[in-house]
C-alpha cells in the first residue's frame, strides 16, 4: 500500500487483514495517519516525490501488487522548493498536472517496474451505501430544491477534474473544492456564508478508482457540525462511508440531514 491521509488507508488495511493479506505500507510523509503503524507489519516512510525509492522497496519486500490509498495534497507541487529528478520528469509526461493525470503517470511508472496497482474497492464493499435518506432529520423543501440544483453541476465539476464537493445555499454555489480537499472546502463554505448549507460529493462519470476513491465519514460529519452545514449528500454504491454509526449519531445529536442518492 502507497498511504496518503484520510480514512481510507486504515480501513483497507482493516479488510484485507480480514482476508488474509500482510499489509506492507509505504506511507507518504506529512500525509500518512501515524496510527497506520500500530496496524502493520511493515511501513516505512517515504517524502512524495520519492517514487523510484518507493519502488526498490516494494521490490526488495517482493510485492507485485499494491494499491493507491488515501489523499495526497497535490499543493506541496507548488510548496516544495525541490523535486526529485524522476518525480519532476514523470510530471512533465503529463498533459497536465492534476491530481489523475499525475497519478496515472505514476501508475504507468510502476507497472513498467513490475508492480501492478489494483482497485483497492475489493477491500471497500462494507462500506457503500444503497440510496436513502440514513438520518433521523430529512432534508426540508428548500434544502431538497439545494440538492436538485447541485447535483448535476457537482458532476460536471468532478468530470472536469477540479474537485468532487459542491455546496449550495438557496440555489446558490457557495463553494467549488479545489485542491485544499472537501473538509478545508466545508470550512470555507461555513466562513463565507454561515449555517445553513448543503453539501455535494460526487465521483466522476468514469471514476477509477486505483487513482482517487472519493469518500465520506466521521471526519466529514464533523466538519459539517464546525462550520454549520446541514445536510450531507453524496454518491449511493460509489462512495464509501466510514464509520457510519459514528457518523449517523453524531449527524442525529445536531440535527444534520445525511443521504445517498443514485447517480
């Protein structure tokens, strides 16, 4: 596993011991849960643009496969005073430097050295959701009129590649995700406008997720709470929720809306 920050390194890491697997991390400095090292065997820590010393230490445990996980923040490309040799010139194959062109350029590089990266959702099933509406609140009229109006938008916005969070007042875009992530993008929403709001996450059209698997969980909730929103909509089967009970009990002692709709 390549771990970067989020929920999503620790609960793969949760399933595949259930299935059996020994868990190998590479964890990306600055990114990486430090929890990550009371659950594995093996971890070593690696800065992000370090991807040819990532490699000699898959090969020299023995793996053939690994899987993406977790977020990387894609602004230490304008933060770093330097790159590495190999990482700027595996950037500069790109026809540009998002967040999946840059990591399909990486999923190329590794293939070519031998280690396949897999879709880490076979680790994930537990944790998507069918559509329906999980809280005790329902959304009112006006936040139901928030979420119509989003959706569609929130979709073209993660097909352009810009960002996957879309939130909404009164029909109108408050707030786009860019490259500060959903949480930071909550906390702007809450900063410019105050309570009140709706929240849209959605994955794009043809999402892979060996590249960026959009999630939900505790931590989105909580957010949520800090900066007033108060509903939570995403994508029903494509989207993972972390600890969901947590989440729902949280969501239900403040009187937030938390649903999944179909694509």
């Amino acid at each position: 596993m390549i771990a970067g920050s989020g929920d999503i390194p620790k609960q793969i890491l949760e399933q595949a011991e259930k299935q059996g697997y020994v868990c190998i991390v590479a964890a990306i400095r600055g990114e990486h849960d430090p929890s990550l090292l009371d659950d594995v065997e093996t971890l070593e820590w690696f800065e992000v643009d370090k991807v040819r010393e990532v490699v000699e230490f898959f090969k020299d445990q023995g793996i053939k496969e690994a899987v993406f996980t977790g977020k990387i923040d894609v602004r230490v490309l304008f933060t770093r005073k330097r790159l590495g040799k190999l990482a700027f010139n595996l950037l500069t194959r790109g026809k540009d430097w998002s967040p999946a062109t840059l990591i399909h350029t990486a999923i190329d590089y590794f293939s070519k050295q031998g280690i396949k990266i897999i879709d880490p959702t076979i680790f994930l099933s537990p944790y998507f959701c069918r559509d329906g509406v999980f809280t005790k609140i329902h959304p009112n009229k006006q936040e139901e009129e928030d979420i119509s109006f989003g959706w569609d938008k929130a979709k073209i916005l993660a097909d352009l590649d810009i960002g996957q969070t879309l939130i909404v007042k009164n029909k109108i875009v408050v707030a786009v995700e860019g490259a500060e992530g959903t949480n930071e993008t909550i906390r702007r929403a809450g900063d410019l406008i105050g309570d009140g709001f709706v929240v849209i996450k959605r994955t794009r059209t043809h999402q892979d997720p060996r590249i960026d698997l959009p999630a939900v969980g505790l931590e989105t909730v909580r957010r949520l709470i800090q900066a007033g929103g108060k509903v939570l909509c995403f994508e029903a089967d494509n989207m993972p929720f972390f600890q969901k009970d947590e989440a729902l009990e949280l969501a239900d002692m403040n009187t937030i809306s938390i649903l999944a709709r179909h694509s």
